[in-house]
C-alpha cells in the first residue's frame, strides 16, 4: 500500500485510476486482455505527454524556430508538440526525424578517465527513462533491427552492447502510422508498411478527430490503460487510412532474389563482371557518407580518446563506410580503397551482408538517404539495375 | 551492470625489447596489476587483444606470447600515433588490456596433423606464440612434424633471434629462418623470398595444416606455392588484420562482405575467404 501511496505522490495531478507508472516495464508483447485499441483525443494526448514530462524525458517533434522543420526535441509541455500534419510525410519530411539519435548518440561517452590516475575510469550515469512520441513505422523496424544487431542475441560470438543496451531499456517508442507516405518511401518492398508496428511499443494512428492508439507491448499499453476503448467505426477508419497509405508505395524489390545476385558477386577471385555494375552504379557517389549517417540501421562507430586540463574521455562516434580512412590500415593498405568498393560495401550491408549477420535487411526503405544525397542517387534505382544487370 | 566490454584493464609494463635494427619494434610484456584480472585472462594461441593508453586510444595486436608464458607479450611496429605513444614508454608504466578476442588458429584440425608456418615480416608473433605452445613438452607429442619458414628482409630485422637461435637446435622442429638479401651476414642461413624458400622446404601437404601470416605481397605468392605442394584451400589458415575499433563485432569497420575479422576471424581458412571480396 505504501508503495502505491507514493507514486499517487509523485504523479502529482493525475486522474483517478490514472497511468501509474507508465514507463520502464518490460518491452514483452501485449497480452490479449491489454492489448484492445484505445482512442486519444487532442486533450486526452495533451494530458498524457505532460503526465509523462513530469515523469521522464519526452521526446516528440517540435518545429524548429531556425527551419520551420520538425525534429525530436526534448519537451517541457504538450503545447510544444506539432501533431497536426505529422502523418503526411511527404510534407513533414524525413530528414528532420531521427530517434537512431536518441539511442545510439552521435557521441557517446565510454567512461571518463584521468592521465594521471592510469586504470581509473568512470562510467556514466545511467541514462534516462525516455519516451519517443511520432516515431515512423520504419524506423520503428530499423530499431528492431539495431536490437539485434547491438545485442549480440541472434549472433552468440558477440557480446551484447551495454551502452546501446542500457538506452533501450529505458525507452518507449510510440509510433504514428504514415497515413499519407512520401514519394521516396518504400518501406512495403523491404517488408514494412506504413501502419507497421515492429519495434515500437504503441502505434498511433491519426484519425483527424483524434487518435487511435494501438498496443504492441506492455510498455505501450501501460500508456494508454485508462483511455475509452475505440469503436468499431475508429478501427474501421484507421483500417481504410492504412490500406490507402500502403496503395501509395508501389516500389516492389524482390529482396530473396537481390540477395542471391548480389551474394554471387562474393569471391575474391579478381573483379569479374560485376565491378563493372558496381563502378557504373557509383559513378554519382562522392562518398560523402550523409546516407550512412541518416540511414536508421548504420551503425559504425569510431572510438576516440578526448583530454583537457587533465581531464580525459574515451568517447564512441559515428563513422562511415563511405569515408577512407574506415578501413585503411595503420601501414597504409587499404582494403577498400576504390570509391565504388565503399560504395558496394553500403549496398551488401544493406541487402546481403546484414542478412547473413542477424537474419534482417539493413535498409528499412524510408527513403531519407535519396532524399540527401548530393548527386541524386536514389537506393531503388540502384537496386533495379543490379536485379537487371547481375546474374541469379 | 554487466561487465563492460569496452572497459580495459589495467596491465604494467614489466620489460621492454627493441627487437630490430631499425628500432621500430619493441616487445612489451606485460603483468596483470590485479590478481583477479590475470586469472580471468584464457587465451588460445592466435587471439589478440586491445592495448590502451589513456588519452591517446587504443589499437589492436596479436599475442605473441603462449599461454603458458608468465607474462602476456606484444610486439609492436611503431608506425601510427598509438604505436609511437606505446613506444614511448617504459617499464612500470600502467597501460590497459582487453580481450582476449576472436578466434585462434585452428587447433582442434591441427592435433595429430603435421604443421607448416609461413611467415614473413614482424607478423610472426602470433605463430611465435603458436609455435612455443606446440613446443610446450605436454603438446608437442599432439602433433606430427612441425615446420616454420620465416623471413625479414634483413637479418637486423628478424624477431625473436636469440630464441630462434635456440629453437635451430631443436631436433623436433624444422625451422627455416630466411632473408630477401643476407649481405654477407653469418646468421641466418638462407637467403631468398618466403614463398620461393617455401617451395625448397617442400613440407609434405598430406595430413598437414598451413598457417600463414605476413604482408599481402608475401600472402599473394605464397598461396600458388602451397597449391603446388598439395595444399587444399581448407587446410591452408591466414590470419588477417583490418583496421578495428571495438574488437566485438559491433563498429563495422573490419568487416570482409558479411563476416569481421574480429569476432569471425582474425584466423580464416582460404577455402572461406575464396567466398568473401578481397577486403582485407
């Protein structure tokens, strides 16, 4: 009795029978009983993000001042989130909208250590209970995927990532259907959809009126416990939204019979036809990287030491396949040298090599890397001419 | 919280040996500052480890040292800002240690088969400590005849050289220490490229494992030569180093097509990298 006496005390304001302590479950599916859809209106949304404010950091998408676009921020009340309009991505964009960031930083301190007292090193803080508000179905599923990825679970010979490990654990994904996708979406043709709800905890769908909220784990349900059960007609509206939204996406890749060209051109043995494709194919490229570093499944890091006025960090920080010195060696070898040997190491990753590594595709088709590359090159355009120019 | 695979533990320099001419490598070895750490520490011959300085970073080496050995050693070629840093410093120092990672030359395929080492350059250290792991009275009669091809290009460069002195004298051992050019030097004995000594020595390919480590040129030559001898591509083993910075499979950067180096390798069978792009 004491412990519910206390967190009445710290939900402050909450409504009776209210949300109790809606984040840091267990992410484990939804059982049946838990797992009826739920609708949320505007207010009813407001009242929820800002329960959960005064519990927890609440990232959601805000217009930025300096763009106009919408990107994750941290939020201090409902009145800063932009809901409206969210689900129309090609007007919202992708670029802006990155949860990748919020649990794989683009730097990340290891530990902290100091020069003069070598062996000695710090760990962070744990960090802290978060919940993600407008997370897309897609990258919803390229989480999923870094869940496997980082945690070693599919893979026994790799350890688990605990840093990556430790933000996951912590946070709660609620997704918002993409009820009118953009025009460089295509996450249908590699397995998702955009009512997809893997690797988030609770989907929302925008209704106009309102929203429906679906639960995919317990997480996700503990959100919405306490909100009226949606009707037949909410769940019938949702149902033609998500059907028109998945008409949209027309692109289609046979990925089964991508990955067997592709996994052919695998020998070692001199350059063979195939690099020929390859060249032609990333002639455009610059190996920039920015596909890598808004891709919602690259992963790579780089680790690095910093120190000032004694005070020192191993740090971890995004790097790029596409970038030189990845994968040149201390001698001056380089395996990669060649541009387009980097710019085929993007595309196996993506459609082959991650597949071998943890059973998934590492491209989660929501478009954002043709939507930033400088020259144009568009991911399904090149995966059309190797389908067209690579032998099964 | 689970131990952190990215924490490294802290070691003390206990020797350091300038190992060639050119003063470019150095061995150091290496004593657990904590008891408990030495006695969590197994290797198998083959693995590597990261080593670490505070402030500057850290790199990964292969453990030229055998199991058995009392202290835990690396040689090192002073040729980036880790290495130079490493250098640097001398006995008593407290730098940091963590692995012992990927896999190891193939030791199960290797028990009751004869054993051919092909090596060039300063990657001998992890068929040293292969080498002295055989040798070990309880594991030699594991094996059958045991025979190493190492070259430098000089004798200045050769490691190991008293040890190899030694090891000559050994009747269970075949041991061909070479040079590209001898320049009126007494010791070693041979002069010639690896992979055209390789073809003198002939080992026997029936029953036998080939482990191969060295630059990529002697690498290159050297595979047509053990194909010549009998060698079948899945009794022939390199151990390959790409560029890494975590050591357990998770910042991507050792990658060849699907598999890294370090949790896949670093030892692979040619029959396995004849399925992978030529990445390393």
């Amino acid at each position: 009795m004491k412990a519910k006496g206390e967190r009445r005390k710290t939900a402050g304001g909450m409504r009776k029978g209210s949300r109790r302590s809606a984040v840091g479950g267990q992410r484990k599916a939804v059982s049946s009983e838990r797992s009826a859809p739920r609708i949320l209106t505007r207010a009813e949304f407001d009242r929820l993000i800002d329960e959960l404010v005064a519990k927890c950091a609440v990232y959601a998408p805000v217009a930025v001042e300096e763009t106009g676009k919408l990107e994750f921020r941290r939020i201090g009340s409902s009145s800063e989130v932009k809901l409206e309009g969210l689900a129309d991505v090609g007007v919202v964009g992708q670029l802006g909208l990155r949860p990748k960031e919020l649990l794989f930083p683009q730097c990340e301190v290891l530990f902290h250590f100091s020069p003069s007292e070598p062996g000695r090193m710090v760990e962070p803080e744990p960090p802290q209970e978060q919940v993600l508000f407008g997370v897309r179905p897609c990258d919803g599923a390229a989480v999923a995927f870094l869940d496997r990825f980082f945690s070693g679970r599919s893979d026994s010979s790799a350890p688990s990532d605990i840093y990556y490990r430790a933000r996951r654990e912590r946070t709660t994904l609620v997704g918002l259907a993409c009820n009118r996708p953009a025009d460089t979406c295509f996450c249908r043709a590699v397995g998702g959809s955009p009512s997809g709800t893997t690797g988030l905890d609770l989907l929302l769908t925008d209704l106009s009126d309102g929203f429906l909220a679906e639960p995919v784990t317990e997480k996700g349900a503990a959100l919405v416990a306490d909100m009226p059960v949606a009707s037949q007609a909410d769940m019938e509206k949702k149902q033609r939204l998500a059907e028109n939204a998945g008409q949209a996406i027309t692109t289609t890749i046979d990925t089964a019979s991508l990955k067997r060209r592709l996994d052919r051109t695998l020998v070692s043995e001199g350059s063979g036809p195939a690099d020929a494709v390859w060249q032609a194919l990333s002639l455009p490229c610059v190996n920039c990287g920015v596909c890598t570093f808004l891709c919602p499944t690259c992963r790579c890091f780089d680790v690095t030491d910093e120190e000032f006025r004694g005070r020192g960090r191993r740090m971890r920080v995004w790097d790029s396949c596409q970038f030189t010195l990845y994968s040149r060696h201390a001698s001056g070898h380089n395996p990669r040298a060649t541009p387009h040997s980097r710019f085929r190491n993007r595309v196996m990753d993506k459609f082959s090599y991650t597949v071998a590594m943890v059973g998934e595709l590492s491209c989660v088709g929501c478009g954002r890397c043709i939507s930033a590359c400088p020259n144009g090159i568009d991911i399904r355009e090149t995966v059309e001419t190797l389908l067209k120019m690579l032998p099964e | 919280m689970t131990a952190n695979p990215y924490r490294p533990i802290p070691v003390r320099i206990e020797q350091v040996t300038i190992e060639n001419e050119a003063r470019d490598l150095k061995s150091f070895e290496l004593s657990f500052v904590n008891e408990e750490h030495r006695k969590g520490w197994h290797f198998v011959p083959g693995q590597f480890a990261f080593l670490s300085i505070a402030g500057v970073g850290e790199a990964p080496f292969g453990i030229a040292s055998a199991p058995s050995e009392p202290l835990l050693r690396f040689t090192v070629k002073r040729i980036g800002t880790f290495t130079t840093a490493l250098h640097e410093l001398d006995r008593g120092s407290i730098i940091g240690l963590r692995g012992p990672y990927g896999n190891s030359y193939p030791w199960d395929l290797m028990t009751g088969r004869d054993v051919v080492i092909v090596s060039g350059g300063f990657s001998f250290t992890t068929l040293r400590a292969t080498l002295v792991h055989i040798l070990q009275p309880e594991n030699r009669p594991g094996f059958g005849d045991v025979t190493v091809i190492y070259g430098a290009r000089s004798p200045g460069e050769l490691l190991y050289k008293e040890e190899l002195k030694e090891l000559e004298k050994r009747p269970d051992l075949r041991l061909v220490i070479c040079v590209d050019r001898l320049n009126g030097a007494d010791w070693p004995k041979t002069e010639g490229l690896v992979p055209n000594v390789l073809r003198q020595v002939a080992p026997a390919a029936t029953n036998a494992v080939a482990l191969v480590c060295g630059p990529p040129v002697m690498i290159r030559f050297t595979h047509p030569v053990l194909k010549e001898l009998g060698f079948s591509p899945d009794r022939v083993f390199l151990s390959l180093e790409n560029r890494m910075k975590c050591g357990i499979g998770k910042c991507g950067h050792c990658n060849i097509g699907p598999k890294f180096v370090c949790k896949d390798g670093p030892v692979f069978s040619y029959q396995e990298l004849l399925t992978l792009p030529q990445e390393y």
